[in-house]
C-alpha cells in the first residue's frame, strides 16, 4: 500500500488545476476562517447550510472522484455514524411532563412535544436532535474546510500569505519570518516523515514474520526496535536538511529571504473576497 497516496486527509493535490488552485492563499485564507469562526453561537440551519455551502463548493472544483471519495467520502460517513448515535443515546434528562389543563381542553397540534419520535425503547427528543446536528456538523465544517484548503493550497502559497498577514507584527519585534520558515520545513518534512514510516512497514513485511509464536513481550521489543529505528532516520534526514541550508550559505531568514509564491490579487480574487460581505450579513441577520 502507497502511504503516500492512501492518506485521506492533508495533501495537496497538484492536478488537476482547479478554481480553488488559481485563488490567491490570502482569499482562501479569509474563507476558511469564516467557515472556523461562523458555526460559533450559530443556529442549526446555518451549520447545515455551511455544510451544503462546503459540498458545492467540492462540485464546483471540479475535483476528481477519487479525491472526492478519499477527502469528503470518510468524514461524512463519520459525522453520519456520529449523528445516529447521538440521537439514540441517552440525553441525561429523565422529564415526566404533565399538564396544567384537562387533557379535553388542550389542543393537541399545539402541544409542544419533547420526543419528537419513539420506536420502543429507541426514542429521539429534541435535545438530541439539536445536540447531534450541532456536533455533527461542526465536525465536518472543522475538518473539510481545513482539508480543502490544504488540498487545493501548496505550502509555499500557505506560509507566503501567512508572512503578508502578519507583517504587522514585525513592529512588535515578533520573529514572524523564522516562525513561517520553521512552518514551511514542517510541512516539506510530513513526506518525509510518512516515506520512512512507510519503508520501515515494508521491511517488516517482506521478513514474514510469525507475530503469532513471537508473543507479546517480543513483539512490543520489535516494535520498540522499529520506532527507534524510525527515529534516528527521521533526526538523519532533518541533519541532511540542515547541512543542506548551511552549504548554500544561510544564516538567517531575514538575511536570505526565499519568495516561494508571488503573491497577486485578480478579478476573480476581489470577487470572491467581496462575497464575504453578504456571508457575514447572512450569519448576523439569520445565522
């Protein structure tokens, strides 16, 4: 099995070149935080309209089927599986509801009912209806608005409008540079990191080990072995990184700046960043 391209969440898909791909990082950027910060004291119908807002904008990408299944397929089956076991478990509360009126004077269709539906000892209220879209749809929107934007965002793009963001707060003496420099290795070194741990599980494979007659104390020692092993490849590669900086001369980031990306603003840029607006009147006004 390829690691590498097995792995559902966090990678960056190169082609196709997507709308989402040709959007400058700050515009994405802005989105993704409304999408983090809008579901916070948000109404029910909001979070699932973000929900529906997030899979269109998958459709609209035009982004393969087989990115599609890995990226978005799991974590809805997840937040479903999350859902349904949110609305028959128990709520907590034990209510015995009983009216003030006769029951010939109450008018039944204007009764407010807390179980919304009951099928023996399986009964969903509205307690738990609430609690299950609420934590359900949050999860989702956490998740895939950050995959999304790392799906369809190099590192480069992602720490090169970070460092146009937060350039103000250079006047604060605030390091910005070095801390987007260690980002940028942080992410080229996850491949790395995923390539050993990848190598390591084929040795192991291709030595047919008998896990069975090893016991556990033998195989936790195995294990221990591998995880050491996986270690000291992973602190050689960061030294290799290193002496790699130090040949071609680089001292400090302030001294040898790097432009990864070069950032521009176009049409479509200003467009979607203008459409933020109404997203945000829509949030206060209904949301």
């Amino acid at each position: 099995m390829d690691l590498m391209r097995s792995l559902p969440i966090g990678l960056y898909l190169e082609q196709p070149q997507t709308w989402l791909h040709r959007l400058d990082p700050r515009v994405k950027l802005a989105w993704l935080m409304s999408f983090l910060i809008g579901p916070i004291l948000a109404n029910n119908l909001w979070r699932l309209g973000l929900v529906g807002l997030l899979i269109a904008i998958t459709l609209t990408a035009l982004i393969p089927l087989r990115v599609w299944k890995q990226q978005m397929g799991l974590l809805l089956i997840f937040c479903l599986v999350l859902f349904g076991v949110t609305l028959i478990t128990p709520d907590g509360l034990v209510l015995d509801h009983q009216p003030r009126l006769p029951a010939e004077d109450l008018d039944i269709q204007q009764n407010y009912e807390y179980v919304v539906w009951q099928f023996k000892f399986i009964s969903v209220t509205r307690l738990k209806l609430d609690l299950g879209i609420k934590l359900s749809t949050q999860i989702f929107t956490l998740l895939y608005s950050t995959n999304l934007y790392l799906l369809t965002t190099a590192a480069e793009e992602i720490t090169t409008g970070l460092e146009f963001l937060l350039g103000p707060l250079r006047r604060l003496k605030v390091p910005v540079t070095e801390i987007l420099l260690t980002l940028t290795l942080s992410l080229r070194f996850i491949p790395l990191v995923l390539e050993e741990i990848q190598n390591l599980t084929r040795s192991v494979r291709t030595r047919a080990i008998a896990w069975k007659t090893l016991g556990f104390k033998q195989s936790a020692q195995l294990w221990l072995m591998v995880s050491e092993k996986l270690l000291e490849n992973l602190l050689m590669r960061a030294e290799q990184m290193a002496t790699a900086m130090d040949i071609r001369g680089f001292t400090s980031p302030n001294q040898h700046l790097v432009r990864w990306h070069q950032l521009r603003f176009h049409r479509w840029d200003w467009l979607i960043l203008v459409l933020l607006l109404p997203f945000w009147s829509l949030r206060f006004l209904w949301g």
